[in-house]
C-alpha cells in the first residue's frame, strides 16, 4: 500500500515521441481543448496583468509626474538607485522584513497547523480565531495597532503591570523599535494564512503512512520530521512563493502604522516606491523601484521552483 | 485487527486520565493562543460600542466609559455600507468562481499533460503576481478607461480575476500533480474526454484544496482596497473596503463609527471560512485505485 | 522547443516588442481630450470633505442648490480624503473627468493650472459676489498665466489652541510676546503639565510643518517662506537656520510623545490637561467631545521680530473645474452658487462650523472662537496657506522626515538640512 503513494509525486510518462514542430495532436497529446484551458486564464492576465506591467516596467526607463508627458531617460533612474541612501535602507530593511517575518511566519504557521489538524472538538473555534485578523479591515487594524503601541497604549500598560516599566517606549515613534514593532501585526494577520495553507496540505497526506509508522514504533517527532515534512514539499514551495510574494508585498501594515517612518527606519523597498510614486509623484523612480522589487522577488521564487520542478521530473 | 488490551483496570485508568490531560492541554494551549490572537480584535468590538466623545476625551486606550450601538446603525446607513456591501459580494463571487474556475482548468491542463512550455507557462502566470501591484495601478485604470469600463464594477472583477489567477494556477498545480496518474489513465481507457476527466475526476479531488483557496480568495478579494480605488470613481459603486475608509475625515476620523464598520465589513469573510473549513476534513481518496 | 517554434516564437515576441513599445508611449501617459459639450446633464462634484459632518452638509448644499434651479442638478461623489489626494491627477487627466472639484487653491491648484488641466474661471469671476472678495483671495486664486481658476468658499486658521478651565486652573494667561511664551511654558512644566503638545506621530506627521512654518513667517515674514517652498531658496539657507535655532529655545518642552501620537490623540491629552497648548488649525475641535467646545480658546503664535509684518496660516478651500469638462455653462452656474454667501452659510452651518466663510456679508456661526478668529485673520497683513499647500503635496513628506528627525535629534540639525535640500531638489527638479 505504501508503494503507490510513492508514486503518487511522479507523472508517468509512457509517452511515445515528443512533439516536434506544431503541436501535432495525439489522442493523448494535449488535445486542443486542453490548450483552450491554459490559453483563456492566461489571456485574462495578459490584459490585466502583462500589459499594464509592460507599461509599468517601460515607465521606470522615464521621468513621469502623473500629469504631463514621461521623459525618457533610460537607466537614469537605476543609476539613481545606486547612489540612494533610502534605497539602501529599504533594501536592507526589506531583506530583514523578509528573513524575520517570513521564517517566523513559515515557522508559526506550520506550528499552528500542527497543532491544529486533527478534528475534534472546538478546533473550528481556535482555527476560525486565527484566521480572524486575515480578515479584519486594514483600517481597523491600523487603529487598534496604534491604540496598543501608544506611549500610554495597552502595551507599555500591561509592561508597566508587569513591573517591566523600563521597556516602556513609544514603539512606532522610536527608530529602534519601529521595524520590529511593525513586523509584530504583519505576523498577527500573515500566520492564520499560512496556517490554513498548512492544514490543505496536512488534510492532503494519506493517514495509511501514519499507521504504517505508528505500527512501526515511530515516536511523534519521528513522524513528524520522516512523513509530515517530507510529504508537506508541495504545500512548502506554496508556502515560499506567497511568503515572498507577500513580504515584498508587505505594504499595507507598514504603511497604516508608520509610513515608512520615523525618517525612514521602518522603510521598505514598497513603502519607498509607494511614497514616490505617489506621494513624491516621481513615478519613473517609482516604477524603476517596482522592477527592482520585481526582480528579487521573482529570482527568489524562479531560483526555488526550478529546482523544484528538476527534482520532480 | 484488534488492539491488544493489555490492560488492567489501573492502566486503562491511567491511558483515560493521560487522554484527558492532553485534552485539557490541547484546549488550555490553543485556547490561550486564540485569547492572545482576538485581543485585538475585542478592542475593535469595544471601541464599536463607545460614543465619539468617550474616545475624544479618554483616549482610544482607555477603559469605555459608554456604551452605544448607534455606530453600526451609523456605518450602515451613513456611512452608504450597506450599498458598499452588496457591491462587495457583487464583485466577489463572481470573482471567486471564475477565478478558481478559470485556475483550476489552466492547473489541470498544466499537471495533468505533457504540454510543451508548460513549466515556463506556469512560472511566467505567478510572476504576474510578483509585481507589486501599486505600480499596476495607473496603467490599469487608463486601460479600463480605454476598454471603457472605468469606474464599473465588471472592471474591478476582470483585474482581480487577471490578478488573482496566477497564483490559484500555481497552487493548484502543487494539489495535482499529486494525483496518481492511474486514476486518469482509467478514465481515459473509459473513453472520458478532457473535459470528462476535469469535471468527474481530478476536481472532486482536489477539493480540499479548492475550499482553502475559496475562503483565501473570498478574503482577498472582498478585503481588496487598491483595485477598487483605482477603476472605481463614483462613491455608490464603491465595495466596503474603501466606503470604510471614506468613513475617515480629512483631518479628523470618528474612530467608533469606523470600528462598527469594520466589524460588519468582517462578518462575511467570517462567515464564508467557518462554511469552508469543514471541507478540510474530507482527504486525498485513494480508494478507487485499490 | 525544436528551431521552427523558436524562431517563430522569437519573431512574435519582436513583433509584440515593437508594437508595445510603439503603443506604451501613448497608452498609459496619453491625456486625451473630450470635446463633447452638452447643456444637459448633471455636473458632477468629486468631493473629499468625507467626514460625516462634512458630507452631510455637502448634501445640503447640493439639494439647497437644485431647489434653486429649476433645471440642472449636481452628483455629488465622496471619496476619502487620502484616495482623492492620490486620485486627483489621474481624475484630472482621464478621458471623462469629474467637472468639479473640492480642492486648495495657491501652488497646489496652480501646479494643475499649469499643465491646462482647469477651466479658466475668469467669467465666472466677474459675478457681483466674487468682485467683493479680498485682493488676496483674487491673487491666490489665480494662476501663473494670469487666469483665475479658483473658486475659494471657506478658509480656517492656525494658532496656539487651549482649554480655559485648564489655563484658569494652573493659573496662566495668554502671553503677547516670545519671551512671555516662554516663561508660560516655564511655568507649565514646573506643574508638571508637558507645556507644548504635539500630534505628529501616526499619520499626521505634517502637523509639526506648522512649527516650522510659524516659526519662518515670524523671524524671515511671509515673503521669503512662500519662496523658500517654491524653490527659490535652499534649505541650508542660514536663515533657515535661524529658524531652527529658534526652535530649539523652545524644543524642550515639548510633550516627550509628541512624535509618537496623532494629533487626535494629542488632542485628547491636551483636553485632559496632559499637555498644555498646541499649535494646530481649528478642524481639531472637531476632534473635541461636544461638551469642551466652549472651553476652547486660543492665542496667536507669538511675535518675535515686530518689524516683520504680520502673518498668519490660513487655510483657504474651494472648488476648481476640470478644463476637458462637457457642462462650462452648468459648471459656472454651480461656482457662482457656491461663490454666494448663502450657500456658504448653509455649508457652514451643517458642518462642524469652525471654519469662516470667504464671502464678506456671510454669517459665520458667531460662536466666541469663530468672531475671535475672524478678526485673528483680519490683523494680519500676510496670509500663508500651510507647508504642502504653498509648495506641493510631493515636498510635504520632505519635511515630515526631516522634522521629525530634527524634533528627536535636534543636533543633528546640519546633516537634517543638506538632506532636505536634497530630497527637496529631487522634487523641485522632476
């Protein structure tokens, strides 16, 4: 029994020749049907999508106000980049965002999932409780937020309760404290998400291997580091593409609560390239910042998946 | 196949209060980590339920001194959600089934054929979603406004569909591949068409995936506030996102009135993953190929 | 993958780069016009006063304006203030605009103005009521090219607001110069009130630009701050750095949590006698529980150099109309109305009424602060707008990091002031 889901992972292919030139259709080769299934969701994101993202990525090689006609200027923008002390920052910022509030979100999803898989009662409760803040507005995110991290908000009140008065500070306002002050409700709306990722895949593994191990004599890390993880690769590349996606998406929390401040030390690369374009109005710089973003994340996720895919084919 | 019972009435005693401990564990862990987790959430409820000069005075951190249930009254007629909130579900269900739909068919013919090109295809639809889609907005309101649908509702369900599906293709791809392809190969025998086997065969499969991301999806969509600024004008076409941050002032924002709103905005999304979650249960059958 | 489908596939994808890059140019950066004129059809008004109070005596204005008329109507559209501030240009330059909207006048409508994009009001100026506004009002409302396109309706003011039961309290009064000011706020912190609050923190961090503005009318006058934000000083001017140095006199007290708060909050702890005074603009009674709006009062911004002739901030909003709009006769109509001293009281009136009208027989709502603050304004002989309304609202965050820098880090004063004339210079330049 256990034979057939290790085989499960790979597509045979017992195919007789592949195709040469234009697709000539075998019965068993993509028939045209099948075609239509790629071509009209893929059509649909070239309009919306591809097309406004070409303009995008040609609006970073000009110098755009909204208003009057782009200049163009080539590289100019990149090279302005370079010579950028807030860019610097906000790349360095962006790659620890990425590295504290991915891991950690990978890390307490997967926890919480664990925790939370198997059926029995009032587990619908405690899911239902943490996927909540994935679907509290922003707005009121952002205000109950600030309440807590207020000079005289919940948090230095429940410090001051506790005895730990010196730890007090003004969290969002202090240029030490803002990143990591933010990074605390990216993660409070980020893990109820990638816990319900988690708990797809966990439903997803056959309960057989489970008793195979059990039977076996295998202790519950056991079970845990030779099946769950193995058998959880699918949900994982899932999991890294929307942990990327949204950490250098993550845009919306920072901004509600600091705006890329004090003086840029909660600045992002998004929170910088929204400021520009849209506060600045220098939508060249911004669109050039977009690419950049783009870029990283892009080589993050094609550099994983590739290897993903050659290890499964 | 029976459990050898070993047991002496001591031990069973012992197995029955060991299960009875976790138990009380599991429930004191997890409900811990929920009471941590809706903290927040609860300063929402009980900011709702102030009045606008308990706020003012006191402070937004402060113990309520009032109790009003005019704010939701307030969000729902003044503040135009509950127009926001059937545009809200004007714009999401049809964007969640046409998205998943269109998704789930463009995965299935990614993993399930040997189709040329089909790796860099899919690479190529989730890197639609890897741009940050703040620098997407300008061009895609001139291209509505070109299509001339600009500041219409079927513009905000074609970006997010255009939006959306790349990442639904890519995920469902994950959730295919892992059906064994004996399944398939049967129904082909049987003389099922594509069509057939999408329908009958690979969809019921995959349908604890499809309710994860059906409760996913409704969230992001319904909790969108980008696109709708961005195609949409007119404040009657507005879904609730963005009526709820039309409850803000130019300088000044009553906070209980936007804290009422933003807990009516909630109770769909809500409502539709507690709906979807039970569909967890049902797993991976591999019972027709045995 | 066999050479056929490459070759064709790279042909495609030349094809499609050529097109595209043929058709980006125009796409997304084209400002088509419309030249369609019709007399019939509703004006539509893009607001963003989205505050309920607001809004709600927006309508009143609307249905108060059709009743007068026997044809025609307004649609009036409320959008939240930040959207309508990052919406505005591509409003302005889509096919079907808006026809009017709510706006401030001085370098911010300008900007616009000078790209063609507002309708020239000068007809619309020659109405009976809006020859009787000020010679100021008539030079802010026109624009560099010597035509009018504004249409200015209410205006607020700027000072040191603070409670009178407070003050009464802790034994103060008012003070008249900078040196009385600064032994009020001696006196405050030796009671241990932190005696200047400020609301720069969260999402309002242009609250603090007030300071600066103040503190530059009041040592350089109005004339070279209207300039410095138009770019015809530099930042690391010396006299700029008089105006931090002056600022520094007075940087202790302020509210430690000044940065950490927005002023609504500020508001809250000014109210309860946290902190003592704040320099803020009258819409913060807004944010006043109704039972404390008679105990506000406020004093002006001290003198410091009494030969500089006196200024004050100001505030002024109005309406200005898309120049690719279908409807200029209904347009004209509907800024005339609005121009008229009726349809500003009934504004004023279903609003929070803090605020005065433009129009020289209006009725304001004759509360004590509002008859004090209109003769407030009419003893100066400079009105300034605010920092993003006299320069733009692209150099505002400019000054909000370097402010708030300067506020927590006030040595560091130098190396703030080359980084704001850079970052300036990136704005003034683009």
């Amino acid at each position: 029994m256990a034979a057939l889901t290790t085989v499960a992972r790979k597509a045979p292919a017992p195919a007789p020749t592949p195709p040469r030139g234009r697709r000539a259709a075998g019965p068993r080769r993509t028939p045209p049907v099948v075609l239509a299934f790629v071509l009209v969701p893929l059509l649909a994101e070239a309009l919306w999508v591809f097309w406004p993202a070409l303009q995008g990525f040609y609006l970073a090689l000009t110098s755009w106000d909204g208003i009057s006609a782009p200049r163009f200027v080539g590289l100019g923008n990149f090279r302005e980049m370079i010579h950028d002390d807030i860019f610097r920052t906000a790349a360095l910022d962006t790659a620890l965002w990425l590295l504290l509030f991915g891991g950690l979100s990978a890390l307490l999803g997967l926890a919480t999932a664990l925790l939370l898989q198997q059926e029995r009662r009032g587990v619908g409760f405690y899911r239902a409780a943490l996927f909540l803040p994935v679907v509290f507005s922003l707005v009121a995110t952002a205000l109950v937020w600030q309440a807590i991290y207020q000079p005289d908000g919940v948090l230095n009140q429940l410090l001051q309760a506790a005895g730990l008065g010196s730890l007090r500070h003004a969290w969002l306002a202090d240029q030490d404290t803002a990143l990591y002050a933010v990074i605390v409700p990216a993660l409070w709306r980020q893990i109820g998400y990638v816990m319900v990722l988690y708990l797809a895949g966990l439903k997803g593994i056959d309960p057989v291997l489970y008793e195979a191990a059990k039977v076996d004599g295998a202790g519950r890390w056991q079970r845990l580091r030779h099946i769950t993880l193995p058998q959880l690769r699918g949900v994982n590349a899932v999991v890294l593409s929307v942990i990327v996606i949204d950490s250098l998406r993550s845009f919306d929390v920072v901004w509600s609560l600091t705006r890329g401040g004090p003086y840029h030390s909660s600045e992002l690369l998004s929170t910088y390239m929204y400021s520009t374009a849209f506060q600045s109005l220098r939508l060249g710089y911004g669109s050039a910042l977009a690419v950049v973003i783009f870029l990283m994340a892009f080589g993050v996720i094609a550099s994983y998946l590739v290897r993903a895919f050659q290890e499964a084919d | 196949m029976t459990t050898p019972h070993t047991s002496s009435s001591t031990t069973s005693a012992a197995a029955l209060r060991r299960r009875r401990l976790s138990t009380a564990g599991f429930h004191a862990g997890a409900g811990a980590l929920s009471l941590l987790w809706l903290l927040p959430i609860a300063l929402v409820l009980v900011t709702s339920l102030r009045s606008f000069d308990d706020i003012a005075a006191h402070g937004l951190g402060s113990r309520p001194q009032s109790f009003t249930l005019g704010n939701f009254k307030q969000a729902w007629v003044d503040g135009g959600q509950q127009r926001a909130l059937i545009n809200s579900l004007a714009v999401t269900v049809p964007c969640v089934v046409v998205t998943l739909a269109l998704a789930a068919m463009a995965a299935f013919a990614l993993s399930r054929y040997e189709m040329p090109l089909r790796r860099s295809l899919l690479l190529l639809m989730l890197g639609g979603n890897l741009l940050p889609p703040q620098i997407l907005l300008i061009p895609v309101s001139r291209l509505s406004e070109l299509m001339g649908v600009y500041d219409t509702l079927p513009a905000l369900i074609g970006v997010q569909v255009g939006f959306g599906v790349g990442f639904y293709v890519f995920v469902l791809h994950g959730f295919m591949r892992a059906i064994p392809a004996e399944i398939q190969q049967a129904a082909v025998v049987d003389g099922a068409g594509p069509w057939q086997i999408f329908r009958r065969i690979i969809l019921p499969l995959t349908r604890p995936a499809l309710a994860a991301l059906s409760a996913l999806s409704f969230t992001w969509i319904f909790n969108d506030l980008l696109w709708a600024i961005t195609v949409l004008r007119s404040d009657s076409k507005m879904p609730i996102t963005a009526a709820l941050i039309g409850l803000q002032g130019q300088y000044v924002s009553m906070w209980n009135v936007i804290a009422a709103g933003s807990v009516i905005a909630a109770a769909p999304t809500v409502a539709v993953f507690l709906r979807f979650q039970r569909h967890f249960v049902a797993g991976l059958n591999l019972g027709a190929v045995k | 993958m066999t050479s056929p489908q490459t070759s064709r596939r790279r042909l495609l994808a030349g094809a499609g780069a050529a097109g595209t890059a043929a058709l980006l140019g125009g796409c997304v950066t084209s400002t088509s016009s419309s030249s369609t004129t019709s007399s019939e059809g509703a004006v539509s008004l893009q607001s963003n006063l989205s505050a309920p109070q607001a809004k709600a005596a927006m309508q009143d204005l609307v249905a108060a304006y059709k009743k007068s008329k026997k044809k025609g109507s307004v649609d009036l559209n409320t959008v939240a203030a930040e959207t309508f501030r990052t919406q505005l240009p591509t409003y302005l330059t889509s096919a079907n605009p808006p026809d009017v909207y709510t706006w401030y006048p001085g370098s911010v409508a300008d900007a616009y103005a000078r790209k063609n994009l507002l309708l020239a009001l000068d007809e619309v100026w020659t109405s009976p009521d809006l020859r009787r506004y000020s010679k100021a009002l008539h030079t802010l409302c026109t624009s560099s090219s010597g035509k009018k396109v504004f249409v200015p309706t209410t205006y607020y003011w700027w000072g040191m607001f603070y409670r009178k039961s407070n003050f009464a309290k802790w034994g103060v009064s008012p003070p008249t110069d900078w040196d009385g000011f600064l032994d009020l706020c001696d006196k405050l912190k030796s009671k241990g009130v932190a005696p200047i609050g400020l609301g720069a923190g969260g999402n309002t961090a242009w609250v603090a630009s007030a300071w600066f503005d103040y503190l530059d009318i009041r040592i350089n006058g109005a004339p070279f701050h209207r300039e410095l934000l138009a770019g015809k000083h530099r930042f690391d001017d010396p006299a700029v750095h008089k105006v931090f140095d002056r600022w520094k006199e007075v940087l202790p007290y302020f509210d430690p949590n000044g940065t950490a708060v927005a002023f609504q909050d500020a508001t809250t702890a000014l109210l309860n006698g946290r902190s003592g005074m704040m320099l803020i603009g009258t819409f913060f009674a807004d944010a006043a529980p109704k039972d404390a709006l008679d105990d506000i009062d406020f004093f002006r911004f001290p003198v410091i150099d009494p030969k500089i002739p006196l200024a004050e901030e100001a505030p002024t909003d109005g309406y200005f109309a898309s120049a690719r709009t279908g409807h200029r006769e209904q347009v004209f109509d509907l800024l005339r109305y609005l121009a008229g001293a009726q349809a500003q009281e009934i504004y004023l009136k279903g609003s929070s009424g803090t605020a005065l009208p433009c129009h020289p027989d209006a009725k304001d709502t004759g509360t004590p602060l509002v008859t004090k603050g209109r003769k407030h304004i009419e003893e100066a002989a400079e009105i300034t707008q605010f920092f993003n309304r006299d320069s733009s609202d692209a150099l505002q965050p400019t000054a909000d990091a370097a402010l708030t820098r300067f506020i927590a880090k006030p040595k560091e004063i130098n190396s703030i002031l080359t980084n704001w004339q850079r970052d300036a210079q990136k704005i003034w330049g683009a």
